[in-house]
C-alpha cells in the first residue's frame, strides 16, 4: 500500500519501498510533518510530537503557550500567523492583507498519477503510482490549496506539486508557490548542490548547515549553469557509499529557489520550488494554479544509491520520447569543425569521413538559415541561406542520407536577432518594456513567449522546415538568458507572470513540436548544459551536457551531472587539440573514453585529421557500438571522483549484469606514482568475469572489493578500459 491513513490518528503515511513519509492532521485543523526517511513498517506516531513554550514563539490560542506554528513541523507553511521560518507560499488579498490561515478540509487517495496543467511531469501507470491529495483552505479569502503527494512504490521516489484555486468570490495573488517544504526535526546536514558557469557546469559544493540558511536559485528565466535546480541534505556520516541522504530535483526550466534552513532548535526546512522574485500570480474566482512538480529521493545508500533511484526514476517514469530506451546514434556535429563558415562541398567531405568511420547522424549546427555568417544576426528567419546551400537544404538532407548517415539540425527558436526579418516585422515579439532600451545577450534578444502569437510563429517556423525537409535530430539551443520581463499583453496586475508564462510557452512549444514529430530526436542545449533540467528531459531525452569538450573538464561535468541525470541523457562529444576551451592537448584516447562514458559523438574536423587519426576513431566508433547498449542502458556507479583526487573512476553494468565496462583515468603523471587500484561496483559477488583483451578471469567479489591494479605510466591525462563479461 503506497498511501496508508489512520483514520483515528489522521496520519497519513506514503511508503516506497525504501522510504516513508508521514503527516498528521492535529487540533482537526493543522497540518504537520512528522517524518521522511528510511521505511517504517507501521508508524504509530505516538510520541512524534512534544510540544514546548519557547520564547517568541507566537501561539495561535491565547491560552495555549506550548503550541506554536513556529516550533512545530509544518506540512505546508505559511508566514503570516506564527511561523517565522521560511514559508512555502504567500498571498495577497484585494484589500491588500498578506495573511493566510490553512485550515485542513480532506483528503483523496487515486490510483496513478494526475497531470499538471501546461507543465511537463513524471507518469506511470495505476499500478506504478498512487496519488494523495490533502485539501486545506482559508476560510477568509477563500483559497483552496490541495497538496499532491504521488507515490511510486517500485522506484522508490515521492514526488510533490501544489495547486491553488481560488474559490472565494474576489481575486487574489499568490507571491509564493513552492512545490515541496519539508520540516527535519534533526540537524547536522550538510548540503549539496551543483554550482557553475558556461563551461563549466555542474560543480560540487557541499556546505555543513549551522544555522540560517543555505539557498541557491536562479533569476535568469532557465534553470541555469549557474545553479543546478538540486538540493541534497546529507546526514553527517553519508558519503558515495552509505549514509541517509535526503534530496529533490526541480522538474522547471525557469526561475528556481531552493534552500535549506536550521532554526534555533535543532530543526531543518528543506524547501524546493518556483522563485518568487518576479513570480507572483494572479487569481481570479475559479482560477487554479498548478507549481511545477519535485521530485524527492530518500537513499540509504549514500549518493550512489540516490542517484540510481533518479536514473530510472527518470527513464522509466520522466522521458516521454519514444527514444528512451533506443540506442542513440553516434553523431558528427560541424560546429567546432566549421564554424559559420561552411558550403555543401565542405559538409559533405565532413560526412564522407564520418561514413567512413562509422558515425550514424550527421548535424549541422548553426550558420544555415538567414545570412548568419556570425552570431549579430537572422535569429528568427528559419529559412535555408542560399549562399551557403544553393541547392537547399532537403538537398544536402538528401545527399546525406545517401552517404548511410541520417541528419540533424540546429535551431535556437526562442531567440531574435535585432538584424532578422522577423524582428523588422515583428518588433514586438522581444522581450520589452516600452520605452526602454534593450538588453542584449550574445547579441541577441529573448522572443516574448508569453504571448501565443510568438509562440504560434515558432510552432509554424520550426514546423515548415521539418516537414520539408527529412530530419532526424533536432538540436535545440538557447543562448541567452532573460531580461527586460514583461509585456504589453497583460494588465498591470499580471506583469509579475511573465518569466512563468515565458516557461509555460516554451513547454507548450515543445509539447506540439513533439507530439507532432515523434520520430525526430530531439536533442536540448542552452550554450551547452545551462538548462539541463527534468522539465526539458521530459520532452527531449538528451541534453549536450556542455560547450567544454576538454576530457580533463569533461570527467567532472559528467561525474557531477551523473548525480540525478542517467548518463544517456548525457550528450559528450570528442573535439580537437588543443582544446578549443581550455588549451589542454589530451590523447585522443582519453577524449575518446570520456566522451564514449556518456552519449558520444564527434565535434571535430575529420577531414584534416592524419589517417592513424582516423583509424583510431574508426576503432573508438566500433568499441562504442560494442558497448553501447551497456553504457546507455547498463547501470552507472561512480567510484572515484575527480573532485577529490587526480583520478576519475567509473563503471557500467548492462541491465542483464553479463557486461560490466570500466574506464580509469589520470589527470596528471606524478613522481614517485602510487600504484592505483579500480575496485568495481554493482557485481555478482560471487560471480566470475572474464576480462575480454586479456582473457583473465577474477571473481565479481575479488574485483569489487580486492580490485585490478592499474600499472605506471609516466603520462599525464592517461585513461584505461576495462571490459569483462560474466563466464557463470
Ligand atoms: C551554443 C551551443 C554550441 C553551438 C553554438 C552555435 O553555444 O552550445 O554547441 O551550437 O551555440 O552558435
């Protein structure tokens, strides 16, 4: 039973299979938290709560010292009456009050899993997911707040929205709606996030929580690199390993907050949700409001035990696509080739080469369209520049496929370029206040996508070239993020929607193009992995994970990115030396196993590469077919982190456990070398493998817990591969 209510206690408590988690109802009127963490058998709650009179802490009875809001476990806090901490939503009445008083009406158990209104989401069937919703209301403004608890049972997550509906008879605004508040009644977290910049996206922080509070968010309109939409509360001993650890992803591709905040009594909130700043709403009568949905994972097992919940949590339950589970083809992009700077005949001489090493997917990345020769222009005008290809684009789609390879394309449809067609025409779908001047990113601007019309254009420009031409990828970009937020479309009182109304477009967007072109793969990118979210990976099942193609860069981004991400949503291309990022020169072998640990490609000119050199890829493109489905669909577990040493390990396991892939690598040579040890994971212990270049045989235990031990080389930026397969 996913979902248990004592009706006598009015507890409820959601369980997966690893994880409970317990609210009761007192006094008949408010709801608290009274536990989240490892399974519990029967909650019986009869000590959970003792109630204290502390100083300052207001009470809602006169009478009544010892029960304040402000020391107890909320469910879903609000700051107006008593709680002083952090609260989970807020609102504005007509006469201008910000006061709210929830009171608890009922409740609703539902087999399966309701949609979110305009927003992307995890599913599953009746049988995978229950749904719990609990009505609490205000009884002076007449808001309704229903909180959505779906519990998914096998995969072992809880995921969390909110929807607010105004059933009072004036409207109202809500100025805060975050999707997930969770009260610790423990302390001693630390808590990590994934902090970074272009380039360099995705780093670890992990910060000891004392007192006040840890919070990270994004302002820009996207998730961004800046901040990864991810939180996680670390109890003290927890590590790779072991340990409770307590986390959420954001499923939102647009402003986020989430924090983590101790009081003065040794208690933790632990928020998630949309951020307020410019993110109010307004409500009329009979209006609802649905926040973006929260995706809680519980682990036992440390950070690896986490992250193997979100990989197929997310594969199964999250990736719409119908390529979720089909092996992704091993593309050839001629950004870094090229440039903007590209004909048909230098094109087609890149994807002779690429058909000759076994590339699968031939993309062309931007340049094509407008008369873009650099990035100050034609952003909006999706029509084939004819300088570039006279003979069109259908033309070089066809020559091609022809050459065995199939052919994407890049766009980067929520942009305008002042010097674009559609901008003389159409000034007005920027992103802008009348009146003042403009702010540009790249040299661009942001198209209105709150307005339908905008979005209407996009639907129908993307639309026309791929019903015209036969594509089978699209890349899609977005290279800058949001300023200038508001709109002449809507009255004063919405101004404050717009950066949400921009998401709910966007996904609106990505909801028709996909639908009506499921059999494209559909590939996001924002100047690399600036808005790699659950939100965008719900409509496109891969995400180019970062504009760094350095290997050295590289073994971090997607050793942090593996933490909620499975590594086929992962796209990792192999590029030139010295890099065109760092400067660094690495072998192109360990270019080639860093990209080939993730959803690998080629960003690189082959046809100025020396025949070794492709020999060499040819060989690489063959390995990786070998191992592809094991890579893409095996298990990942990360055993040493480049973070904490000069070393990165990892290893895969197919989902049958008969093919296990190790890669080891070593950033710098160094003096007086130890001798490194690869200890495997996710083995039959009592299995034997056979290692397929050398023919030797180990014992699952005795390469999990004695490991292979990796012998010397004086060479810096060294990589190693192992492949075994399981003999009984
Ligand atoms: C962004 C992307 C790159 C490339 C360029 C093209 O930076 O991340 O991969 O597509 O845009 O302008």
């Amino acid at each position: 039973m996913a979902v248990i209510y004592n009706d006598e206690k009015q507890i409820f408590h959601l369980q997966t299979k690893g994880t409970s988690y317990v609210m009761q109802v007192v006094r008949n009127k408010y709801l608290l938290h009274l536990y989240w963490g490892k399974r519990v058998q029967n909650y019986c709650g009869t000590r959970s709560i003792i109630l204290k009179n502390r100083g300052f802490a207001p009470n809602p009875q006169e009478n009544d010292r010892d029960f304040s809001l402000d020391t107890l476990p909320m469910e879903y806090p609000h700051g107006g009456n008593g709680d002083f901490r952090s609260c989970a939503f807020g609102i504005r009445e007509q006469n201008g009050s910000r006061i709210c008083d929830l009171s608890y009406v009922g409740y609703e158990i539902m087999k399966g899993k309701p949609k979110l209104e305009g927003l992307p989401c995890s599913f599953g069937s009746e049988e995978e997911v229950s749904t719990l919703k609990i009505h609490m209301k205000d009884k002076i403004s007449g808001l309704s707040v229903f909180l959505l608890y779906s519990v998914f049972e096998n995969a072992d997550v809880i995921t969390r929205s909110v929807v607010f509906e105004n059933r009072g008879n004036s409207p109202l605004t809500l100025t805060k709606m975050l999707s997930m508040s969770v009260d610790f009644r423990e302390s001693g977290f630390k808590v990590m996030t994934l902090y970074g910049a272009h380039n360099n996206e995705r780093n670890v922080d992990l910060r000891p929580l004392k007192s006040g509070m840890v919070q990270i968010e994004s302002l820009r309109g996207t998730s961004s690199p800046q901040q990864a939409p991810f939180m996680a509360l670390l109890e003290a001993n927890a590590s790779e390993e072991s340990g409770n650890i307590y986390s959420a992803n954001f499923v939102y591709s647009g402003n986020f907050t989430a924090l983590a905040q101790a009081d003065a009594f040794e208690n933790v909130r632990f928020q998630m949700g949309m951020n307020p700043w410019n993110g109010e709403w307004y409500l009329e009568p009979n209006e609802k409001f649905f926040t973006p949905e929260t995706v809680m994972v519980f682990s036992s097992q440390g950070l690896n035990g986490m992250s193997q919940i979100y990989h197929n949590f997310y594969q199964h339950n999250l990736i719409r696509s119908k390529f979720a589970f089909q092996p992704r083809p091993i593309l050839i992009n001629n950004w870094e080739a090229t440039f903007f700077d590209f004909n048909e005949d230098k094109l087609l001489a890149l994807a002779d080469k690429a058909a000759q090493t076994g590339i699968e997917l031939f993309v062309l990345d931007d340049g094509w369209f407008g008369h873009r020769d650099n990035d100050d222009s034609s952003l909006g005008d999706w029509v084939t520049d004819k300088r570039k290809l006279p003979l069109g684009l259908s033309h070089l789609s066809d020559e091609i496929h022809n050459r065995g390879l199939k052919f994407g394309l890049w766009f980067e449809p929520e942009m305008i370029s002042r010097n674009s067609e559609l901008f003389r025409n159409h000034p007005e779908y920027a992103l802008h206040t009348e009146g003042r001047p403009y702010t540009f990113g790249r040299g661009q601007l942001v198209l209105d996508l709150s307005n339908g019309e905008v979005c209407r254009y996009v639907i129908e420009s993307v639309s026309k070239v791929l019903r015209e031409t036969k594509i089978d990828y699209v890349k899609w970009d977005m290279n800058r993020h949001l300023t200038d937020v508001g709109s002449i479309n809507f009255p004063m009182e919405r101004q404050g929607e717009i950066f949400h109304r921009y998401v709910l477009g966007l996904y609106k967007i990505l909801e028709e193009l996909t639908t009506e072109f499921p059999d494209i793969l559909f590939e996001s990118c924002s100047s690399g992995g600036g808005r790699f979210d659950p939100g965008m990976l719900y409509y496109m099942p891969q995400t180019w994970c970062s504009d760094n193609t350095d290997a050295v860069c590289r073994m971090k981004i997607q050793y942090a990115t593996s933490f909620t991400y499975p590594v086929v949503t992962m796209g990792a291309h192999v590029s030139e030396v010295p890099n065109q990022q760092t400067g660094r020169v690495t072998p192109l072998q360990t270019r080639g196993q860093v990209a080939m640990s993730a959803n690998f490609g080629y960003e690189i000119d082959l046809t100025k590469l020396s025949s070794e050199e492709l020999d060499e890829i040819k060989k690489q493109v063959a390995f990786y077919k070998d191992i592809r489905n094991t890579i893409q669909f095996g298990k990942f577990y990360r055993i040493k982190s480049p973070f904490d040493e000069n070393v990165a390990q990892w290893n895969f396991v197919s989902g049958d456990g008969s093919q296990v892939v190790a890669f080891h690598f070593e950033i710098l040579s160094q003096p007086a070398a130890p001798i490194k040890i690869l200890k495997l994971k996710g083995l039959e212990a009592d299995a034997v493998y056979r290692d397929i270049s050398t023919g030797y045989e180990y014992g699952g235990d005795e390469l999990m817990y004695s490991g292979i031990s990796i012998p010397i080389e004086k060479k810096d930026f060294r990589s190693v591969c192992f492949r075994f397969v399981k003999v009984n």
